[in-house]
C-alpha cells in the first residue's frame, strides 16, 4: 500500500511562500532564500516533514550566521562560514549523523541556489571540511 503524502501546509507558511516569487542576487537576504526554497519543495510534492527538516536545518544555519555576525546574503556565504559552522555544530558535541544531516541540508539548498541563478557557486561545494564525518 502506497505512502499517501500529507499536503496540508499550516496558513502562516503558505502565506509566507506566496509572498515569494523570483530571487535576485541583489536583493535577496537568507530567510527569503529559504522560504523559496521551501515554496519549491512544495509544488515540487515534497512531504511536509521532509520541508519541515529542511526548514529546521536551514534555520539553525541562520541562526549560527546570525549569533557570530556572519553575512545573511546568500551569494556572500562562503567556504569559511561553513568549515566555521561544521566547527561550531562538534563543539556543540552534536552526533556525526545530525551534522551530516544539516551538511545535506546545507548542499541541497545551495545547490537549488545555484539551479536559481541566486549565486555562482555553492560554498558548500568548495569545502573540503565538509566530507561525512
């Protein structure tokens, strides 16, 4: 029996990824990055769990970016923020696999950052730091 995929969105997220219609490098800060992010996975049919662990990951990115006075625009993130982020999250004692999992979290967003022409290139991509552990 197949999996039914839960489609319900609370109305807050729906009015938030509504609001989201095209990114530019220019004038797109982190948060707005991840609501498209989010609006993607929705009309690409991604399961509501899976959008909330992306979201929760992501948020916690931010939040790391935001605590050490890090930049908030996509295309200004770069390799150090991330080593610096992998640095932060096993001091914090957390287990490889909850790295591993925000560090997959982390590629596919920025991956669809640079499927969207919001950045070059991903800083993910350019880390050495960020094999599994």
């Amino acid at each position: 029996m197949a999996r039914r995929r839960k489609t319900d969105l609370p109305q807050d997220m729906i009015t938030r990824v509504q609001k989201i219609k095209n990114l530019s490098p220019e004038n797109v800060n982190l948060r707005e990055a991840i609501n498209s992010f989010s609006r993607h996975h929705l009309t690409k049919g991604t399961r509501q769990s899976t959008i909330n662990w992306y979201v929760t990951e992501l948020l916690f990115f931010e939040r790391f970016l935001r605590q050490n006075n890090r930049n908030l625009i996509p295309s200004l993130i770069t390799r150090e923020d991330i080593e610096d982020y992998i640095l932060f999250c096993r001091e914090k004692k957390l287990k490889p696999t909850t790295i591993n999992g925000r560090l997959r979290s982390l590629r596919t967003f920025f991956n669809y950052l640079v499927e969207k022409k919001v950045i070059q290139d991903s800083p993910h991509a350019q880390s050495a730091a960020c094999p599994p552990y």
